[in-house]
C-alpha cells in the first residue's frame, strides 16, 4: 500500500558513474539485492549517518573509509542489515569490503560497505562474495533503475529522482535514488540514499551541501518515530562536468539538490508500511524553528493522530492534545488555531465557530493532507512529513521476520 503516483524518472547517465546489481539471495531467491557503484577516480564523496548508538558495522566501517581514502566503489546489500552483531559484524563487513577490492584493484579502504535489512543476523558473506562478479559484469551508467530496485526492503516500489543544473559553465546533472518504509525518523541521514552528479564540487562545499539538503529533506519525515541504526546518505560528485563557479552557481545547484532530496524523502513517506495518506503539518507562528519542529514531530509522532489520520476522523481534539504536549515553554493556549486543508478548525484555542464536522471530514478523506498548526507567539515555521498507521503497518512489523 501506497499514496500518490507510482512513477520513477528516466534518469539520465552520470559521466563518471556506473552501478551493478546482482541476486546473490541474500534477501529470497529472484530478486535483485545487491549492488555496486564505480565511481571514477578523482571523484569527491560526502555522507552522512545514523546518530543510533547502535550504529550498524558498514556505518562504522564507511565512516573509518572516508576518513582514510578517496572512496571508489560503493557496495549495498539488502535482506541483512549486519548490525548487532558486534566485532563478527565489523570483521564481515570489512571482508566483503576486500573481497570487492581484490576483484576490481584498489584497496580495501576506498570501498564503503552499505547494509539494510534484518538486525541481528549474521552477514552471509559468502553469498555477497558470490554476488560480486554477477554485480562487476553489469556495471553501466544507465543502472539506476535496477540499483533503485536492489536497495529496496519492505518497499513498494523503487524510488528515484533527478534535475538538470544550469550553470555558468554548463549543465550538470543531480540523480538520486532511496530506500525506506519502516523505521523512519532519519537523524542526521536517511534510511539509504545515493546520489551523483558530474558537477566539479570540491569536498568542503560537497559536505556541506549535503548536510543543509538533508536537515531541510530526509531529517524532517517521519514514519514511526524510529531511528534506524543503518542510516546513509552518500552524495558522490565525480567532477566530469562543470564546476561550481560563484555564489549564483552554488544557489543554484543547492536549489536543485535540495529539490532531488525533498522528492526522496517525499517518496519514502508515500511508502511508508501501510501509509493510506500522504501528511503535511506545517506549523507557523513560532518563536523559533526548533519550536516549530518540536510541535509538529510531537504531532506526527502521536499513535492517536495518526489512527484519526488512517480513520479520515477529524478529531481536532487529538490534535490539540499532542500540540499541547510538546516541549513549547508557556505556550498560549488561547492563541492556537488549527486548519486542515484550509477549514479551519480550531482557533483561539478552541473549536472555530464555522466549523463544521461535515467539512473536517471531507477533507480528513483525502489522500494528500496538509495540517497547519498556528501557535500565535513569532515568526517561524516549520514543516514535516508523515503519513498514518494502519492495521497494515501493524501486520507488515509482526510479519518482518516469519
């Protein structure tokens, strides 16, 4: 189950990029759930990681690469997620780290391992190692699709996306492609996400760029509340093309790259296990962003929220509640209003008077929603994106392992 339009890009070919799937039935026989990412030599690579204490091995050992080497392959497994598994799980991860190496001629370092799927599994990496040439002999810059589909693991469908670039020097190119359903509440990354362009970015502005894009993008979704310990977002830029020349050219280009990750996130959220509607709350009127952000995750976050939301009952009530118990110091209860797709629900702090529970729930049915939370106190405002919890969220979770 799904909101929105099940539709993934055509994404055109990165000039210094090439990716490779394979079955190596690491997940179930037939479907493809490894991948590999060449990237061209001289290229420039950011990331950023789960802050989940319980970080998997391959973050670990992806965070010990980048800080050793220029990375020049990327290898992503899905079906088992290596983490829980201690020291056994760290020396697995950098065994199917060499293995790739020693196929391709470079060291060990400059491959990043990726994993997502099952915790507390041990990684079978012998399959992986036999999974390798089948992923190597298919190696091409038209693989995004396949990629796209062997990263997925209780998704429904691939996810992508991409924008063209106009800068002084040329045009660049920004693909990207995600995965996640469940266990959605990014810190500082994303369940999995890898992008590229050809656009010449030297590894400061790189990083920095990506940490703007995701604080505005996947840090601001939400399926469950939950961290997950294998979180990724790698952006590679391998240079083939134009560089960044000016303060227009890097407006431009984080314009587009935050677009490319708004549509990622977005898509996740519309995927989410068992999501029946696709939810905007954003929250106005607040003393600062940070306040913005704690009511609306305090909303988004609520069990009883989110059943309305499955329900299509425009149970404003349940609203109030979570806005009001959010950490906001001294909020005025009697200055918050309350819109659902602009019928205004609730204002100075009570039912508004035009309400009417006909037109709360003609717009509570609609698949796309948009919350607007007004708390009366500044000038700020946040959004965030979430979707419903279904009786689907709850078989797909108590199923995850049988």
């Amino acid at each position: 189950m799904a909101t929105g339009e099940a539709r993934f890009p055509e994404m055109p070919e990165i000039a210094g990029v090439r990716l490779g799937t394979a079955m190596a039935g690491i997940k179930r026989p037939g479907q493809r759930d490894l991948v590999v990412v060449e990237i061209r030599d001289g290229a420039h690579v950011a990331a950023t990681f789960t802050r989940n204490a319980f970080r998997a091995a391959p973050v670990c050992v992806a965070q010990q690469h980048l800080a050793q080497a220029a990375p020049r392959y990327l290898l992503i497994n899905t079906g088992n997620a290596n983490a829980g598994n201690g020291e056994a799980g760290m020396t697995a991860a950098r065994d199917c780290c060499a293995a790739l190496a020693e196929r391709v001629e470079v060291l060990p370092s400059t491959v990043l391992p990726y994993s997502t799927g099952v915790i507390g599994e041990p990684l079978p990496i012998e399959r992986i190692r036999g999974g390798l040439d089948g992923a190597l002999s298919t190696l091409d810059g038209s693989g995004w699709t396949a990629a796209a589909e062997g990263i997925l693991t209780t998704d429904t469908r691939p996810k992508g996306a991409t924008r063209q670039v106009a800068l002084e020097k040329g045009t660049v190119t920004i693909n990207g492609i995600a995965k996640g359903a469940g266990m959605i509440r990014p810190n500082m990354a994303t369940m999995l996400a890898f992008l590229a362009t050809d656009a010449d970015i030297e590894q400061g502005l790189l990083e920095q760029l990506l940490r703007e894009g995701v604080e505005r993008s996947f840090n601001r979704i939400t399926i469950d509340s939950d961290t997950s310990t294998n979180d990724a977002c790698t952006l590679i830029a391998t240079g083939a093309g134009a560089a960044l020349d000016g303060d227009g050219d890097i407006a431009a280009f984080r314009e587009a790259l935050t677009m490319v990750l708004l549509e990622l996130s977005h898509a996740i959220v519309r995927d989410g296990e068992g999501a029946t509607r696709f939810v905007t709350i954003a929250v106005e009127q607040a003393r600062s962003e940070d306040e913005a952000l704690e009511v609306a995750f305090s909303v988004a976050h609520s069990p009883l929220v989110k059943t309305a939301l499955y329900a299509g009952d425009a149970n404003w009530g349940r609203l109030l509640m979570a806005i009001g118990k959010a950490p906001v110091e001294q909020l005025e209860v009697e200055r918050v209003g309350l819109d659902i797709n602009g019928v205004t629900i609730a204002e100075n702090g009570g039912r508004a008077a035009s309400y009417t529970e006909a037109a709360g729930a003609a717009e509570m049915a609609q698949e796309d929603i948009v919350l607007t939370i007004r708390l009366g106190r500044g000038e700020q405002a946040a959004r965030v994106w979430t979707s419903d919890l279904s009786h689907d969220y709850v078989s797909i979770n108590a199923d995850y392992r049988s």
